[in-house]
C-alpha cells in the first residue's frame, strides 16, 4: 500500500461509516469532510496532463509528505479533536482553504472603494533577531502608498523612511511591458478574478481575467515560481482587497506545486502556528516571495510573516530573523495623514 493509500483509506472509512439516515452535515463539517478527502486525493490527481511538462513524481512525493504537519481537528462543538488523543494530518493547501474559510467570515472591509488620488496607509510591527548575537530590536513601519502609484508614497522599512517617486515611462518603454504589482488602485483589483483557478491564469499576464480559455493544468513548470511570487506579493503587500479576492489568493496559493506546511512556527507575539512557505520543486532551494505565512493552527487566522533579512557581505555579512504582523490600516487623502 502507498502512503497516499494510506491516507485516502480514512477519509474513505469516514465516509462509509456515515449512516445514510443520518442528519444532514453542517456547510462546516461538510467544508472539512471535502477538503480532507481532496488532500488525500491530491497524490492520485495528475499534476499536468500536458506532454512534457511532468517533474519527477517521486521528488512530489517527497514534497507531498513534507508539506503535511499534524494539527487537531475541530469539531462543531468548539472542540478541538473529534476523538481524544487522535490528530489528523493537513496539508498546505488545506490550511490555505482554512485561512480562505476565515477570510471570507471575518473580511476586512472598507465603506467605500478607495479613490485613485487617495493613499493606503499600514502600520507593521517588526520583531528582528540578529541570528549570531541574539540581539533583538522592534521597529514601527508606518507607510503611506499613493492608491494609483501617479503621488510620491512615503515608505518605511525597519524603522527608516523616505519618500518613493512614481514611476515615470521612459523613451522606449511599451506600455504592456511597464507595470506595477502588487496594484493598489481598485480598479485593476476589481478586474482580479475571485475564482482561485481564473487568478491564477490571470497572474501569468499581469493583466485581470484571461480571456484566452486556458487551464491551469497547461502551466508551465517554470511559471509556477512567477504566480507564487504574484500572489504572495498580493497577500503580504495589499491590506484591503475587493470582496473575495484575499480568500481566492489564498486557495490558489494552494493550488501551487511547492507550497508545503511547517508546523511550530512562531509568530512577532510568540503564538504558536503553522506556517506556509515555498520550495520551487523546478529549482530545489529557490523560494517565493518572503519565508513563512503563520497561521493559527486551529482556526487558520493569518497571524503574520516571517522573513530573513541580510546586511552586508563577506565577513561583514549579517543574518536577521524578522517576524512581523499588520498592526492596523486605513484610507487617508495625504500622505503622512493620521488616521
């Protein structure tokens, strides 16, 4: 029996030792039901069904088994096993439909669609290690970045700012070849599809819903490294998104090859969660863009980043540990305008 056998059985027994008389399942423990079964499906379903696209199966395998962690199962009750001492394994992409369920519960929402001419203002708490002294310092990261990127945005990073010029078209730039991204201005947001296999077609253009009928069964191996970095830029860098759009990038982050699970991550408030990074199975030890996304572990609420920051080279070369977390935001009309 294969280890994807063995994890396909229970999700089977579970189905056939429900009672056909049985009530009904909740739209929760209905969500779980699916979303175990297609975890342990996922080593069954073929990655890419075009010729010659196919990676090693058993370096997938391989990745497979290491992107789950074992976490308890919540039940309606509240409880946290749906039988005591037991654990069940999740995968990546299970997290991420967990995170995707809690988003679309507790959305952040804005009264109205922020204008062009207006500013996103975040305020990021940053907890840095330094990873050869143990020395560690907390920032306060206050931005202010200009809604359609045509206004100097004031921009801070480990608690140093400066003001950031708008880009400018040069002699010779193609207006499809300049672009932007993470967008800010809800107009090119809007335009982002909310279903998770469309944004991912969408991404590969840069240009909102693809119109030229494709699947994501036909990406390329090597375009896998580009979405993760698309939607992992759009997730960390845009704190307001139209309705849907954050809980559809999370599910389709986990739709990428490569994106696995690490268990006993801690957060910038020392919680403890799981944690969703990114291995390039197309070039072993490249990641994505940033390290870790933690979540809670049991409710999947996204709790914050961690990232490695370098300063200097050679025997100067200095290695941090930055966990960090989206403290608040709001729309202001300046720059530099509190809240």
């Amino acid at each position: 029996m294969t280890d994807t056998d063995r994890e396909l059985d229970p999700a089977l027994r579970e189905l056939s030792d429900w009672a056909g008389d049985a009530p009904p399942l909740s739209p929760a423990a209905r969500h779980r039901a699916r979303t175990r079964l297609l975890s342990a499906m996922e080593g069954r379903r073929p990655l890419w069904r075009r010729p010659g696209l196919r990676i090693a199966v058993s370096g997938l395998a391989t990745a497979a088994v290491a992107a789950t962690v074992l976490v308890a199962v919540r039940t309606d009750d509240g409880s946290t096993t749906a039988h005591p001492g037991t654990v069940r394994p999740v995968t990546a992409r299970t997290v991420l439909a967990g995170a995707a369920a809690y988003e679309r519960k507790h959305p952040r929402t804005v009264p109205s669609p922020p204008r062009d001419d207006q500013f996103i203002y975040t305020k990021e708490i940053i907890k840095e290690t330094n990873r050869a002294t143990g020395e560690t310092k907390s920032y306060v990261d206050e931005t202010w970045r200009s809604v359609d990127n045509t206004r100097p945005s004031w921009v801070m990073e480990i608690g140093k700012g400066w003001w950031s010029k708008p880009y400018k078209k040069r002699p010779g730039d193609h207006v499809e070849s300049v672009s932007v991204w993470p967008p800010q201005d809800w107009s090119r947001l809007e335009k982002l599809p909310t279903d998770p296999e469309r944004l991912i077609l969408s991404l590969l253009h840069k240009s909102g819903p693809n119109d030229r009928n494709d699947s994501i069964d036909e990406v390329r191996d090597d375009e896998w490294w580009d979405v993760e970095f698309s939607l992992a830029g759009l997730l960390k860098l845009v704190p307001v998104m139209p309705d849907g759009l954050r809980a559809a990038a999370y599910e389709a982050l986990g739709m990428v090859p490569g994106v696995k699970a690490v268990p006993n991550q801690k957060d910038a408030k020392g919680r403890t969660g799981v944690a969703i990074t990114y291995d390039d199975p197309n070039r072993p030890g490249r990641g994505g863009f940033g390290t870790y996304m933690i979540f809670d572990p049991k409710t999947y609420e996204f709790l914050g980043f961690r990232d490695i920051r370098t300063s200097g080279d050679g025997v100067r070369k200095k290695i941090y540990t930055q966990l960090s977390y989206l403290d608040s935001w709001a729309i202001t009309d300046r720059a530099k305008q509190r809240p």
